[in-house]
C-alpha cells in the first residue's frame, strides 16, 4: 500500500522550498500497460531499497506514489473524486458536458485546468525525491529531473488479457476487451503530456514483464539505480 505518510512528504516539501533550495530527486518513474501491475513492482522496489540500503532517516525513505497523485487533486481542487477521475480514464468532458458542470456546480473545473493540477503535484513528488511514481505521465512531468531514471513495464496482449482474466474472473473475450479499452485511454491520458515523442525520448529501460519475474525486474531497476547514483 501506498505510505500513510504521502500527504505529510508532500506538504513538508512546499514548506522546505520556501526556506531552501535543493537539487531535485532522485526519482524513479515506472510506466506500465494495463495488466503489468506496476503498483506492485514498485511496492517490492521501495522495500528493497529502504531494506538493502538500510534507510533509517523518513526524510530519505524511499515511497511508492500512485493513486494518492487523485486525493491529492481532488484536495487541491476542493472537488468530489468522481468529478476527476475522468482525466485518469482519458475520457475528455464533451462541450455538452463541460456547460452542464458549468452551470450546475458551484466549482468548475476544465479538463486542461485538472491535468495541469495533477502535473503540478506529480512534479512536487518527484522534486521532493526518494518517490517511485508510477503512471500519471510521471516520465514526462520528472524528466527534467538529472537524478532519474524511466522505466516501461510492457507484455504481449495475450499474456495480459490472461492475467486480467485470472484476476477477475471473467471470460478472455471480456478481459481482452478491457486490456484494449484501457491501453486506449492510458494513451490518450500520455498524449496531453508527451504528445508525439517516441518511447525511445521517454524511457531508460523496457521490460518484458512476461518473460521475467517480479523479483528480477526489481533487482535488475535497483542496480540500475545504484549505477545512476540515485541510491
């Protein structure tokens, strides 16, 4: 699970800006196709490192950050969780549907105005350092980041809409429909942050998740770290 202390990290960082400045990250990203269980790998990474460094210091422990990027926005905005989580499917406000919410709300806020929310808390992470985002156009928003690295999680279609089926128990022609819809809006999701850039602009290292266990694609990003110096 994602750490209890997320909120106070991100809150303590905007204090600290105001007094100091300090070289951003380190940070690593973690992009993943739907069915490669990111969350978990970077569970198993944050372990790893607080354990095999022996970080002992919060103020260095290194935390896995995920879908506390939607409470922090929907803090940020004073907004209800539904009325953006819309942005995390891709699925963009119809002009129909933005003058409704405009006129029925008291708060209103524009797709573009939420993204750019959500940029802005992604980038406070990542700054602050010690953090493992994963998804949430993390590869982009960090890549000005010197100590970072980017990795993409990725597997053939089947081997996804197999482990999809398994873990929800419905049929293949159900999970493979739903592989496809979400790989459609996790690309619409990217193109409002990195546009057209290729994966080879965005990624350090591509691994197939369906030809290596978790356990070796937490070591194999670990001693990467450590050749970065991130660690």
């Amino acid at each position: 699970m994602e750490n209890l202390f997320l909120h106070y990290m991100f809150e303590r960082n905007k204090r600290e800006e105001e007094h100091t400045e300090h070289q951003p990250g380190p940070v690593i990203t973690l992009s993943r196709e739907y069915g490669c269980y990111g969350s978990q790998i970077a569970e198993m990474l944050a372990e790893k490192i607080n354990t095999s460094c022996h970080v002992t210091d919060v103020r260095k422990e290194w935390y896995f950050v995920s879908h506390q990027v939607l409470h922090d926005a929907t803090e940020k905005l004073n907004a209800d969780p539904y009325d953006i989580s819309h942005i995390f499917g891709a699925e963009e406000k119809t002009i129909i549907g933005d003058l409704i919410s405009l006129f029925s709300k008291d708060k209103y806020y524009s797709d573009s105005h939420i993204k750019r929310t959500i940029s802005r808390i992604v980038r406070s992470y990542a700054e602050q350092g010690h953090a493992i985002i994963v998804g949430r156009a993390g590869c982009v928003i960090a890549r000005h980041i010197e100590k970072s690295i980017h990795i993409r999680l990725m597997a053939p279609l089947t081997w996804r809409v197999d482990r999809i089926r398994d873990r929800f128990n419905i049929s293949k022609t159900e999970a493979d429909k739903m592989v496809k819809d979400s790989d459609k809006r996790r690309d619409s999701f990217m193109e409002f942050y990195r546009g057209n850039k290729p994966d080879s602009e965005l990624f350090d290292i591509i691994l197939n998740r369906s030809t290596m266990s978790s356990e070796e694609i937490v070591d194999q990003i670990f001693h990467y770290a450590q050749q970065r110096k991130l660690l």
